[in-house]
C-alpha cells in the first residue's frame, strides 16, 4: 500500500530550539517527495522536494530509505514557521499522496 | 502559482442543490488535480486529470464529477450537494522541473453547504 504517514498532529516547540517533523512512507519503488507548507487560510506552498535537495526558510530534509523516512529539520525554529505542513508522495501514476499534516506551532 | 486560478473562491450553496468548481490554468500543464482538505484527513484526492477528456478517479470520489474539455480547465461538478461536502477544495498542477515533477496548489475555493 501507498501510504504516507506524519505521526505528529501537534508539535509545539519553543522558539530557537530545534525543530524536527516526522514523515515515513510506504511505497514500493523509488518515490518522489515533497514537503509543503500552508500558513492559515492559504494554499499550499512547496518547501521542499527531495530531488533538489535545497534548504528553503533554513529547513531541509534527507530522503533515508532505509529507515523510509523524509524527516524535516530546522536548526532554530522561528515564529513565522507556525503552519501546517504536509508530507506528500508522487507515485509513478502521478498520483500525489498526503500525510494528514503536522501542525508546527511555535512557541515565543 | 504556476497560473492556478480557482472560482468561485468562496460559495455557499442549499443541500441538493448542484455546485461546479473551475480550475483554470495558463501554463499547458497535463496533469490535473481536484482534493479537498478537511480537519484530521489531510490532503484527499477527489478526482484527476492526465489530460483532455481523460480523468480518473481518486480516493474520495463518490457524489462528485469532473470534465477537462480543454487543456486550461478543469471542473469539478457536485450533483446534487451534501453537508458532507462542505469543505475546501483545492486544485493542483503537476510541472516537469528539472529530473522530477513539482506539485502545485491553486488558493482553494471554500464551499458550504446548509
């Protein structure tokens, strides 16, 4: 099965410690993944996709299929990270999949 | 925005009564898609397209239709409107960038359904 998995509905984090929103997913082949960010009532904005391996707004994230997992990092959190951020798959029938989302909510 | 328009933005509209959604995009872009997004389910697939005439379905696909006459629209249609439909809906593009495609999102139209 084709799943997407975010653990975490809630993450509360205080500002300048570290921030760390899980991702795992299962899929047989070799995906491609993306994290996306949605501040409140706006549309869905790309951080990240594995692919290019950039740092956006500080955050990145590194593909581990051994441990099949796309975890997104930041040193030191900010109060404008506070978003909902989704984890989502492209399969190979450009289907895209969503984790349910983490809510990052940080702490002044 | 990948020239992603959504219309209407915001609509409220009686049970029963039938709804379409348009995406309209400038770009050229093949691949399609309608989800909608609602507290605790995340993100879920209604219905996509991978171009004129050809949709499929998606995970949540039940009381809704899509039509993709032209390249640049595609409308998703509620028949006949439930409560259970109330919710935002989210069109998205798939673009070739690089050695992957990139997903993107238009603004979303807010619908309600008393």
């Amino acid at each position: 099965a084709q799943r997407v998995t975010q653990p975490e509905k809630l993450l509360s984090v205080f500002k300048g410690a570290p921030v760390e929103l899980k991702c795992n997913y299962s899929y047989s082949g070799s995906p491609e993944l993306f994290w996306y960010v949605q501040y409140s009532r706006q549309r869905l904005q790309l951080l990240l996709r594995h692919i290019s391996r950039e740092s956006i707004k500080g955050f990145t994230a590194d593909l581990n299929k051994g441990e099949t997992s796309f975890h997104l990092k930041k040193p030191f959190a900010q109060e404008e990270d506070s978003a909902m951020y989704y984890c989502a798959l492209l399969n190979r029938d450009d289907k895209i999949i969503f984790g349910k989302g983490t809510r990052l909510h940080i702490l002044p | 925005d990948a020239g992603i328009t959504q219309s209407p933005r915001h609509k409220v509209t009686e049970t029963g009564t039938p709804v379409t959604l348009r995406c309209h995009q400038t770009e050229n872009h093949r691949y399609m898609y309608w989800y909608r997004q609602d507290p605790g389910h995340g993100l879920r697939l209604i219905h996509y397209s991978y171009g004129v005439k050809d949709t499929d379905k998606g995970e949540v696909s039940d009381g809704y239709s899509v039509s993709r006459s032209k390249t640049e629209d595609f409308l998703l249609t509620l028949e006949s409107a439930t409560s259970s439909q109330t919710s935002v809906y989210f069109c998205a593009i798939s673009e070739l960038q690089g050695s992957g495609n990139t997903i993107y999102f238009g603004e979303g139209s807010w619908l309600t359904v008393v």
